[in-house]
C-alpha cells in the first residue's frame, strides 16, 4: 500500500528501533529519565525557551499549554480550521472551559490587525476575557500552508500589549522551516509556549514537547499529572524522536518536492476543481461535480493507494519517509486513470 493518509503511519526504522532498544530510561514522573530530560534541554535550548515537557502527543501539549495560560470562562482566538478547535475531541472546552473567537482567515493564516479587532473589552464584564492567542504552523487544514515571521512578530506586539499569551502549535513546524529557511529561534522567540510534535513530519513514534519557561513548565507539569499523562521509563519513546532530531530532519525537502510533483500533477486534471499551493508535504485539492470525493478515493483504494478525505468534495495527501518517488509516479498514473 502507498499510504498518503498523514505522515503519521510511518513506523520506525531500523536504525531507530536500534537507538529505542539501547535507551538509558528512568521513572519521569520522578525526573529521572535521562533520555526525556534530554531530549526537553536539546528542544528548549533549540527554540530559545527555558525548559520543556515530553507529552504523549500534540493534542496532549496543546490542552495542557491552554490550560496553563487561562481560566475557565476565558476566551482564546484562533482560526476555524485550527487543529486544537477541530481535532482534539473538545478539550478546549472540556478541559479549560473556555470559548473560542474565530478571525478571517487565509489558509488559517491571520493578521495581527485581525487579532486586535477580536479583543474583548476588560472594561465589559459582561464579555469573555480575551487571554490567549494559537497560531499553527504549518497549517494542516491550510494544505501546509506557513505563517510570515514578521506578521507573527507583529501578533505578538499585539498580544504584549493587550497581556495575551501567544501558543505556536507547532505541528509540523519543522516542515514549515524548511520551507521557509527560519532557524528553530527565529521560530521559538515570539511565543509564550511552543508544542513541537516529532511523530508527524520527522517520523518518531510517541510524542511532543511544550516549551515554554520555568515556570510555565512547572505548572505544565502539574496539569500533565493531573490528566494522567505522566510516563515512566517514556525515554524508550523519547530516544525514537532524539534519532528523528538526528536523522530525518534533514531529509524533509524531499518530502515537500514529492508533495509539489502531485500538485502539479492534480492540476492537469480535469475533475481537479480547486488544488491549494503545496508549500510542504500536504497536498488538499477539491473535485468538481456532486459526485464528491468518494468514488476517487475508492478507484485509489483499488490501485493500492489510502488518501484522506478532507471534506465532501476534497481530499488530502500527506507525503513522509516512506513515500518514494515511484510511489508518486504510482499515484499519478492512478489519478490520471480516473473516470470521474
């Protein structure tokens, strides 16, 4: 099977399973893994932050970072693709009590004019209290699409000025600087906490790490236990995501090249209404017709091949360390045979 569904299904490789296998582990819950312990100091220091939490999974840093930075009744503004709203079973509201603001938006990129625009007065208490802001990066439901440091500089004066709290949800931020040449403390230094998920785009099995300060992290730590996240001897896991830091970080623009090939490709075709830039490794593209993206998926599901549906019409590929270059011909020759 050519698996395009995320970059998520990649399993480990050898040289992986081998590092994984020869940990040096301890109880975590009690700080004493060395492996966790450093893999946090290596992601704190890379980002420019002071400390950091390994957590089981994205969802599991973003929830805890918006738990820390608000109360419950407070109000956090972001898109209406973003990742924390849509996909993470509600946590936001079941966890932290809070409400959400949606801007306008391009690909789930916003302005900083848009975030002073959604502020609540603190004079109406009446209103929410505006307390958090989440920017992705880079942006799944946005096909990948990635953020300009500069308008994120001039989101975070916003938010010093108005006393928010800005999160990156770093998702695929490793992708996104690829693309777009920042250094990891270009990056890190306009956020209050930044999540940085290792088992999407670099291909580690288990885990993300929240940075953010002393501090903030202490607390984190809290909330962490408090969910029943806390691991044992997690430096297992943790050494699968040092070995991706080491070897697949590198390698990432082949996977955005491989992402670019199939645009292009879904382009010439004529049941292709819509195809959104490939700027990483995430292709979304919308049909023509009423017929909706099923009968594609099913005609790929008969060539060997599993994408996503991305909603009624559209449909989502994620390119990642398994998928070859033979495997694009593959899928393109498949596209092209559709009768739509």
């Amino acid at each position: 099977m050519i698996d395009l569904r995320s970059d998520t299904v990649v399993k480990p490789t050898p040289g992986m399973r081998a590092a994984m296998a020869a940990a040096e582990v301890g109880d975590d819950v009690f700080g004493e893994d060395p492996t966790v312990n450093a893999l946090e100091e290596r992601l704190a220091d890379l980002f420019g932050h002071e400390a950091g939490l390994y957590c089981s999974s994205g969802t599991q840093t973003n929830q805890i970072a918006i738990k820390v930075h608000t109360r419950p009744g407070d109000e956090l503004i972001g898109d209406d693709g973003m990742h924390i709203y849509r996909y993470e079973g509600g946590g936001i509201m079941a966890t932290s009590s809070c409400s959400v603001k949606f801007v306008a938006n391009d690909r789930g990129r916003f302005t900083a004019a848009a975030v002073e625009g959604a502020i609540n007065s603190v004079a109406d208490n009446y209103l929410t209290r505006t307390r958090l802001v989440n920017i992705e990066n880079s942006h799944n439901r946005g096909g990948g699409a990635i953020w300009d440091l500069a308008e994120v500089e001039r989101i975070r004066s916003v938010c010093t000025k108005n006393d928010l709290a800005l999160h990156l949800d770093g998702a695929r931020i490793f992708n996104a600087m690829v693309a777009d040449g920042r250094a990891p403390l270009e990056w890190g230094k306009p956020f209050d906490s930044v999540s940085v998920c290792l088992s999407k785009g670099l291909g580690a099995p288990v885990g993300s790490v929240l940075l953010g300060s002393k501090p903030f992290i202490l607390e984190a730590r809290r909330v962490r236990k408090r969910i029943g996240g806390g691991m044992r001897q997690a430096g297992i896991i943790a050494a699968g995501a040092a070995y991706a830091l080491d070897h697949h970080l590198s390698r990432l623009p082949e996977d955005h090249a491989r992402a670019r090939r199939l645009a292009e490709a879904l382009m010439e075709l004529p049941y292709v209404a819509q195809v959104q830039p490939a700027m990483t490794n995430i292709v979304v593209f919308r049909l023509h017709g009423e017929r909706g993206a099923a009968p594609l998926l099913a005609h790929l599901r008969q060539a060997g091949i599993t994408a996503l549906p991305f909603g009624p019409d559209t449909v989502r590929f994620v390119t990642h360390l398994e998928i070859t270059d033979e495997a694009i011909t593959r899928t393109i020759q498949a596209l092209a045979s559709f009768n739509a």
